[in-house]
C-alpha cells in the first residue's frame, strides 16, 4: 500500500501528512511500526537510542513521536523531558511493558499523549497514533480560529471579472507551485490579504494552515514571542505563530512596521527555515511559505534606513501589484452584490437595492478606502435600510439576485450611456470611468448591431 493508496485506509486522511519518529531499542519492534506506519505518512524515521532520537530532532521536525520508556542507560520518559526543556514541538505516545500507576502519572505530567502497553495488535498503535494526531490538528485549528475571531479577519473571495483582476488572478495562477516568497503590494484595501489566501488555495499547501499576521497590530515587545513561542521555566514549548502555520503558509501584512530586531530574525528564518523559541535550547526546522504585504514604499524606507536592505532585497523576489478599486470599476457591481447578500444573511436583514443610478453613482466615486471602504458602505447601508444619499437611486434590481443576473444590468447601463454620448465610446467610458477598451470589449461580446445607437435627425 502507498502513501495515496493509504487514503482508503480507515487511518488514512488522518495519518497522511504526518511525520513520525519511532523511537525504540529493539530493533524488531521498530522494523514492525516503520513497516506499518510508512505505506500511510508522509514522513517515518527511527532511532535505537535516546542519543540517536536526540540528533534526529535537531535535524527535522516531527509531528509525533513513538517511544519506548525503557531503553538502555535512561527512560525514555526522563528523554521526554529534556527535549521539552530544549524547544521539543511534537505529541508524544508512550509504549512500555510495565504499566504501572507511578510511570502513567509520570507520563501524564510529562505531557505523554497516549499511552499503549505491550504487546499490542497493529490497530492498537494505529489508532493511537489517529486519536492523537486528531487532538493535535484539533488543538491548532482552534487556536488559529480564535485568533482570528479575536482579530475580525475577513475570510471573503477574490472577485472580479476586469481586466487587472483577472490579469492578477493568473499571475497568482503561475505562482501557486512555487515556494519563493512573494510581495504584495497596493494601497490600503485593495484586498492584499485575499489575494494571499488565494495563492494559498492554488498551491499544495491548501489543506494547511493559513495565518495571517498583521504586523502594525501586534506590541513590538510581543511580536518576537507571538511568532517564535517560548519554553517558560522548563515547560512545555508554547508555539507561536511560525510553528502553528507548519506546513503551511505565512502571510505577513504591514511589513513595514516591522520592528528592527524582528527584521534581523526573520532574515534569519527566511534563509535557514529554522527558528530559536525564547527560552528554548535548539532550533526546529520550519516548512513554510512566505507571503508578504504592504502599502509603504519598503524602497523609500530602506534608503531611509528604516528597513533592512538585505531583508527587502530577500521578500521583494517576486511582487504582485494590487489595483485600486478606481481602477476595475467594472467590479464594483459584482462585490456590491456579494456583499450586500452576505451582510443581509448575516444580520438577518433585506438586501439593498442596486439600481442603474445607484450603480453609476458607484462607479463614478473615487473610491480612497477601495475594496474596505466598499464593503463598509454595504454593512451600513445594510444596517440602516438604503444607501446614503449620495449614493441613493429609483431603486430596481436588488442585490440579493444571483450574480449572474447583474450581467444584464451592466449591459442596459453602458447602453445607456452609449446613447447618452451618442454613441462616442470613448466619452462614454470616461463617464463611466473604465477604459475604451473595456467599452470595445464589451460591444465585442455583445455584437455590434445590438448596441448601434440612432442617427441624430439632420
């Protein structure tokens, strides 16, 4: 059985991606775990002794271990112990001979996540490693979740059908395989953070975890701790950020109110891939992607000296330029609709009313806050029943209607406005605030004898 073919076993979407250490003495019984754990994980190593398990931790990072408590020289419990001084970040199950009450609350105490006497049957340690890999993922998808309910991220999609989003949308197409770095750049709002999470998506790392990082919110004197963890008086290792994004992706916003000290750190991660927790004895090695925003010139503020140039020169490898608002006009419509039947399923209210008027009205303003400021003009006009005035219309088409009905909408619209220039597309499109090739497009896609306005009378 493979790896791919362990997904039909009943262990096997749980134990796929993992990577287990076996720790044992006896070369039998590791050669059997190694045997049966390798056609399902993603990653199986062993050690025949403590000093062997030692130097394996220092070389790769592991999700679990399985360890024997008796072992030549030292318990593999009191070897527990001392990795978790180190920095060790991983479940452990303990296998021993001799149960006993002393040596389970021992394992209990040293933070053991299972416990399985010998002998045992191969759906025994199976199920042992399923249950604690489960308790494991559980244990970092609530935190991450909690994290951001406490921070009021906004998981939404990355919409638009203009020419700059879908542009922008095949170039994160091209970069989604590859593990360089990428930076996002853009004024406030234009959606950095979605952009990222749909990189994500694309690549080989959407099943797991996203973690978004806003560097602007969190105390310089916190940040060092929030992202490495820290090993406090002996404990457990508490894992920051890097380590609960493992395997994942790590996306990095408002870099440039990165602190100086965070700078020189996160060189260091981006060129080794390991990381030191405070407190801790060893580094662990780390598998991420890094993804990068900003709304600063990090040019300017390196010749400024205010940020390193090393490290700028490191995250600026590949950019991806988001668009304001103001510039996919086109767009406008489709987000408005999104929104306004998200907030009105959320709030348990009527959708708003998006209208011809409403929609040029829309489409005119300048946008400064783009996306966000769009979004929030919907939450409120949601709240409060109708647009403000400066944006109210007759009243129509509601936004409540599938997206695919808005496409008529667009249609009526810039044919109306065609037969207001008399059919000068390019006066049309200023007036509508697009481009006279988005104009041409659509007349295109149309066809021409539908859009042909009458002639002025002589």
């Amino acid at each position: 059985m493979t790896p791919k073919d362990a997904s039909t076993d009943d262990y096997g979407p749980t134990l796929a991606g993992a990577s287990i250490l076996v720790v044992d003495d006896e070369p039998g019984m590791r050669n059997f775990l190694v045997k049966m754990l390798a056609p399902r994980v993603q990653r199986v190593e062993e050690a025949g002794s403590a000093a062997e398990a030692t130097q394996k931790l220092d070389a790769a990072h592991f999700d679990l271990v399985i360890l024997d408590n008796v072992m030549p020289k030292r318990t593999g419990l009191d070897w527990l112990a001392e990795q978790q001084r180190k920095g060790f970040f991983g479940d452990t199950i303990l296998i021993t001979a001799y149960a006993d009450l002393e040596t389970a609350i021992t394992a209990l105490r040293a933070g053991v996540s299972d416990f399985v006497l010998k002998p045992f049957r191969a759906n025994q340690i199976l199920g042992a490693v399923a249950r604690t890999l489960d308790r494991k993922y559980l244990r970092r998808d609530n935190t991450l979740l909690r994290r951001e309910l406490r921070t009021g991220q906004f998981q939404g999609k990355l919409l638009g059908k203009s020419e700059v989003m879908v542009a922008v949308r095949a170039l994160l197409a091209k970069l989604a395989p590859l593990p360089t770095p990428v930076l996002f750049t853009g004024a406030s709002g234009t959606g950095k953070e979605m952009a990222a999470r749909h990189l994500h998506q694309l690549s080989d790392r959407a099943d797991k975890p996203f973690v978004p990082v806003n560097c602007a919110a969190i105390a310089p004197d916190r940040m060092v701790q929030e992202l490495f963890g820290s090993v406090e008086n002996g404990e457990r290792l508490k894992p920051g950020l890097l380590l609960l994004a493992d395997g994942g992706t790590l996306f990095l916003d408002e870099v440039a109110q990165m602190p100086e000290p965070l700078q020189a750190a996160l060189l260091r991660v981006l060129e080794d891939q390991r990381i030191r927790p405070t407190g801790a004895e060893r580094e662990i090695p780390l598998n991420l992607r890094f993804l990068f925003a900003t709304n600063a010139d990090l040019e300017a503020l390196v010749a400024q000296r205010r940020f390193r140039a090393d490290l700028y020169h490191r995250i600026n490898v590949l950019k991806v330029e988001m668009p304001p608002l103001s510039d996919r006009s086109d767009d406008i419509l489709e987000l408005a609709a999104l929104f306004t039947k998200q907030f009105s399923q959320a709030l348990g209210m009527p959708g708003l009313e998006l209208d011809e008027q409403t929609l040029l009205k829309l489409r005119r303003y300048d946008w400064p806050g783009n996306v966000r400021e769009l979004r929030n003009l919907i939450e409120r006009s949601v709240i409060l029943g109708g647009f403000p005035e400066e944006f109210s219309g007759a009243g129509g088409v509601t936004g409540t209607r599938a997206i695919e009905d808005l496409d008529l909408v667009v249609q009526r619209h810039i044919l109306h406005m065609l037969d207001l220039c008399d059919g000068n597309r390019a006066e049309a499109a200023r007036r509508l605030g697009v481009s006279r090739k988005t104009i041409d497009r659509k007349i295109a896609q149309w066809g021409e004898e539908s859009v042909t306005p009458p002639q002025a009378p002589r």
